[in-house]
C-alpha cells in the first residue's frame, strides 16, 4: 500500500503490514496523542519512533524497537514510559544510554567477564 493511500488513522495492523518502502525511507503519522510513527526505510524494514520536545525546547526522536520485535500496544506503551519520563524533567534517549551504560559497568566487573579474559 502506498502511503497516499491511507485513509484513516490509528493506522490498523494489515495497513503497517502493507506499507511498501519507497526509493527514500520515511515516516508515517500512527495517528492518536501519542506522536508515535512508524518508520519505512527503503529495504522495507520497519520500526517505531516518538517525536517529543527536549527541555532545549528541539524536537528528537526515540526509537521504540522494530515494528516486528514491539506491537501496537507495546509501541504506546513504551511511548507512555518516555512521555512520563519528560514529565519529569528526564530525556527518555539520555536515559536509555545511562542505563545501558549501568548495565555494561555491572558486568564488565563481574567474575564471570574477568574469568573469560
């Protein structure tokens, strides 16, 4: 399906699954508050993303994982979580990478790591 052909939004599961990739990759509106948009890239691969506003006053994106990997539901979910963590004052991107900095120093330290090397 071509993006000209949307009708309606939220976007349902069989128009995502139909969304063919174009020459350049692009985003689609999924409809709703959230600001939540499905990713097309030209190899037709597709993911989820959040457009929210950083406290700079720019607006980002936050990738939510693959449209395979993360559902419909799962996508607004985790839009929630990063919609709450603004709310707070926290960038949902910087929060990502801190934990996933956390959780490399913690095993990078453990015994087993230290065994392997």
């Amino acid at each position: 399906m071509k993006r000209s052909e949307i009708k309606r939004r939220p976007l349902s599961r069989t128009v995502i699954d139909a969304l063919e990739p174009e020459v350049k990759g692009y985003r689609e509106n999924y409809g709703g508050a959230e600001r939540l948009h499905i990713v097309v890239s030209p190899t037709g691969r597709k993911r989820w993303e959040l457009r929210y506003k950083k406290s700079d006053g720019k607006w980002g994106w936050h990738g939510l994982g693959s449209y395979r990997d993360v559902n419909i539901e799962q996508a607004r979910e985790k839009a929630q979580q990063a919609l709450k963590l603004l709310a707070a004052g926290t960038d949902p991107v910087a929060h990502r990478a801190q934990k996933k900095y956390e959780l490399s120093e913690a095993t990078s330290n453990s015994f087993e790591s230290v065994a392997e090397a």
